[in-house]
C-alpha cells in the first residue's frame, strides 16, 4: 500500500500527556505507515504503524486525521490509537523519545483502544455502536430525549440505581450491559458526571467556528470529533465506521461498510434507468429562516442518486443553506414533493401547518397533497440513515419516482393518508 510520510500525518506523544487516559500536544515527526486506503471519504485517511513484521521494532498503532470541512487544507484534529496493554505502553514510552516539537501544530489526542468507557453526544454514533458490537461502550450519552434507541432509553432508566462507580466499572466484554448515565444536553453538558463516569473518550459533533469546547476542553479527555456528517458523498460518511472500528476495536465495520455500499450502487444504478424523477422539497421553516441542504451535501447528492430533481442540485455547499421562507417560495414553489422531519409524537395536519405558516399554500406539492412528513420523536430517522443511505436513498427513490418497484417508505408518511393510497404511498412499518 501507498506510503505516507512525516510530512503528511506524523504526530508523537509526550510521554507524561499520552497516560492512558490520553492528552493534547502538538504534532511532530513520525516513520512512514501505511494508508488505509478510503474510496469515498474525503475528510479522513488512515494510516496504519508498525505492521506486526518480524523485522520491525513491533510498536504497531494508528493514526487517524480529520481535515477541517470549513478550512481547506488545515487539519482539525489527529488521533493516535495506541493498543492497551504492555505494548501499548511500550509504544507510547518509543513515541515519546522520538518526539520533536514539529513544525505543523494541531489539536493532537493519544487515545488507548480499545476504548471501553465513553460519552456519546449524538443518536447516530449510538446506533452505530450497537451495529459494531460496541454498545457496553457507551456509559454516558447526551440529549437522551432525542435518542430513539429503545436499549438505551432502558440503560439510561437502569442508570438511576447504580453509582458512577458501578457504572465506570463494568467491562466492556462483560454479558452485562453497563448503565447509560443521561449527561444532560450536548450544549451544556453535566461536566460532574463526566467527570464520574471516567470515560476515555467523548465523541462530539465539530461546528464551524464553535471557538471550542469550554470545560470540556480541560478535562484531558480525548474530544474524538464526528466531523463525519460534513462529508460530500453519503457514502463517504458512512465510511467513517472504519475509524469507529478501529476507536472501539470492531472488526466488523469492514464488511458492514461493504455490504452497505452494494446495496446504495445497486439502487442507484437502478433508479438512473428511470426517467427524470419529481422535484423534492425538503423540510419546512424554522422562525425566519428554511434550511435546506446545499447542493452537494449528503442530502443533496442522496437526491441526485435517486434521480430526483432538486431546485438546490447547481449549490456548491456542503453543509445546510440558511434561506429566507420567501427565497424557498420565489424558486420552489412548483416542487413536486415536499418532504419534511419534525419532532413531534402526532401527525401534523394541512391547516396546521397553514396556521404555521400560511405561505405554505403557495406550494404546489401543498395543493396536491404531495406532502410527507417523518416524526423523529417515534422513528429512529436519525439513527438509522446517517451510516445506512441505502435506507434514505430507498427512500427518495420512491418519493420521486412513485413506483412500487421499489417498495414501501419506511420513515416518511404521506400527510391525511387515505387507506387505498398506492403501495409506494404507504409507509412501512419500521423495524429498526
């Protein structure tokens, strides 16, 4: 495999910083690894160290770097995963003797896999870790309101009786699930129970100009970054679960990761024998402003998988568009389809959403009832589609083109459903 060499990713470790628990340094020198070779994520690479051959010095760890999505050819943070044990620890002892100050300076975290105790402030990391075998990692989770993960709501509930104690104290290969401490919100976290819990890392979802994260910043825990979701390809996010693998030491993200993308290629490659889809509208307005996704989000680009028409397809960004209600309706309003989330546990119903807002009923899809709606309150919306696009992009399929070649909807509901709707306007019964 291809090289990369201290130029591109070297980082080492002080040794008094890189304890098990890990720290912040700065980046430095590193001998050459191997690359791990990513076919669609473009904010991540791999590379692997050591290799276990007989004629290395057998220091074998990883190096991930997360380049920053809203700065162009700056780093936004790297992470080295050491193995635990008495080779870990003898990697990181090697590391810090080589160390030099380097003249490249990132946020740098030493991170020990794999990790067993850690803090999760978003739902789609959560799912991801049960599909990985990884669950018992998760021992405090942010935002519990917002997760539509039935085992957790239960841990979180069990959480009450036990102690931080009990809780940090469960192993990860244990048959017992640990308990899920509820960290409050992932805007203002409980620093005390995180504290409590001892975790060995935090996995945080990265914002443009966020100037950090305050307390949490000081608690010399590894900040593992989800920059994943700024991804341009859907199927370059979902490739990011071969660093969550690696993190929470899952050897099957590989083949989960290949199985996924079969089955996104094949709908594509199915959906473009179609004629151009229906136009899709997403979402609704929220105060003064509609967000909608740029042209070359995940979102956008799911869209153009579908074969969908998209009033936004020509946009250059990759993150939401911040649009005024007026902008939405001077260049939507002839949409064929409007399709949006909301978190509410009962269907919203055309005069309310009226009373919302009464330019509504200057969409088309509005007067022909072409409306669906997706409640994340009681569907794992979230959850499910961040890492599997396959399951969205079944979705816009249908929503475009309407034909029960495809199958039924699974999270989108049609709005005031009539019972003889056709197949594809019927939504499936979740499962997940």
């Amino acid at each position: 495999m291809k090289k990369i060499y201290s130029l591109l990713g070297g980082v080492f470790m002080a040794l008094a910083m890189a304890s098990c628990q890990g720290g912040r340094t700065a980046a430095g020198d590193l001998d050459a690894g191997d690359t791990v070779k990513m076919k669609y994520a473009q904010l991540l690479t791999l590379v692997k160290h050591g290799g276990g051959n007989a004629d290395d010095q057998g220091h074998e760890y990883a190096e991930a770097i997360v380049e920053n999505p809203w700065k162009k050819g700056s780093v936004l943070h790297r992470y080295i995963l050491i193995p635990k044990g008495k080779k870990g620890d003898e990697t990181v002892a090697e590391l810090a003797i080589h160390r030099t100050d380097g003249s490249q300076k990132c946020a740098t975290d030493t991170v020990r896999t794999p990790v067993d105790n850690s803090v999760v402030f978003t739902s789609p990391h959560c799912q991801l870790m049960y599909e990985l075998g990884a669950k018992n990692a998760i021992r405090g989770v942010c935002d519990l309101n917002y997760i539509n993960i039935p085992d957790i709501k239960r841990r979180a509930s069990s959480a009450k009786s036990f102690s931080s104690e009990d809780t940090s104290s469960v192993n990860a290969s244990s048959e017992k699930l640990a308990p899920i401490v509820d960290c409050g919100s992932s805007m203002a976290p409980d620093i005390e129970r995180i504290i409590a819990l001892k975790p060995q890392a935090l996995l945080i979802s990265p914002f443009e100009n966020s100037g950090g994260y305050g307390k949490l910043d000081k608690l010399h825990i590894p900040i593992v970054e989800t920059a994943d979701y700024m991804e341009t390809s859907p199927l370059g996010r979902a490739e990011w679960m071969k660093f969550y693998g690696m993190l929470f030491g899952s050897d099957g993200s590989d083949s989960l990761f290949s199985a996924i993308e079969k089955e996104y290629l094949s709908l594509k490659a199915q959906a473009a024998e179609f004629p151009k889809g229906l136009s899709i509208l997403t979402e609704r307005k929220m105060g003064n402003v509609w967000y909608v996704p740029g042209g070359q989000s995940t979102i956008g680009v799911l869209l153009k998988d579908a074969n969908a028409r998209y009033i936004f397809e020509d946009d250059t960004h990759s993150g939401s568009l911040a649009m005024s209600p007026e902008q939405i309706l001077a260049k939507g309003k002839k949409v064929d389809v409007w399709a949006f989330k909301y978190f509410e546990p009962q269907p919203l119903t055309r005069p309310q959403l009226l009373q919302e807002y009464k330019g509504y009923g200057a969409l088309l899809a509005f007067n022909t009832k072409d409306i669906y709606e997706c409640s994340t309150s009681n569907q794992p919306y979230f959850e499910l589609t961040s890492f599997h696009p396959e399951i969205l992009l079944r979705e816009f399929i249908i929503l475009a083109h309407q034909d029960s070649f495809f199958g039924k909807l699974r999270f989108y509901k049609r709005l005031d459903a009539p019972d003889d709707l056709p197949l594809w306007g019927k939504t499936e019964e979740c499962k997940g």
